[in-house]
C-alpha cells in the first residue's frame, strides 16, 4: 500500500491526530492484506512520526524544488 500525502489544517496540528491515525492506518492496511507500507513525504513532521514508529528510510526523489523522501514499514 502506497501513501502520499497525509494532510492536516493548521488549526488541528500539535493535537495529537497523527498518533492515533497511524496505528489504526497500519492496523487497517495490515487487516486488509497487505504486507508493507510505503509512504513519500516531505514533511519534516511526518518524517519524525514515521521514524518514531520504526518506518524505514529508504531514500530522497528530487521533483523540481522538493525533495520527496520513502519509507517503508514492514506489517
């Protein structure tokens, strides 16, 4: 399963969302199947959230002025 992007409005950020959605997103993908997830950001944010939950950092893919980063984690 392939994930993107993840957004957020300002006003909700810092509430703790991201920390509930990721265990039920790994849950859901992983009850649905699938065996790895791979999510491309370029949010430093984000970065930190998936290197806390043990995601791998595979590497960068430069597209004009951002540079998207991989990582996986295996279910």
């Amino acid at each position: 399963m392939e994930l993107h992007e993840i957004w957020l409005k300002v006003e909700y950020r810092g509430k703790g969302y991201s920390k509930q959605f990721f265990p039920f997103f790994e849950k859901f993908i992983a009850n649905s199947g699938f065996e790895f997830i791979i999510y491309y950001t370029d949010n430093e944010a984000a970065m930190h959230i998936c290197r806390q939950r043990g995601y791998k950092e595979g590497y960068g893919v430069k597209a004009g002025e951002f540079t998207w980063y991989v990582f996986t984690l295996k279910l």
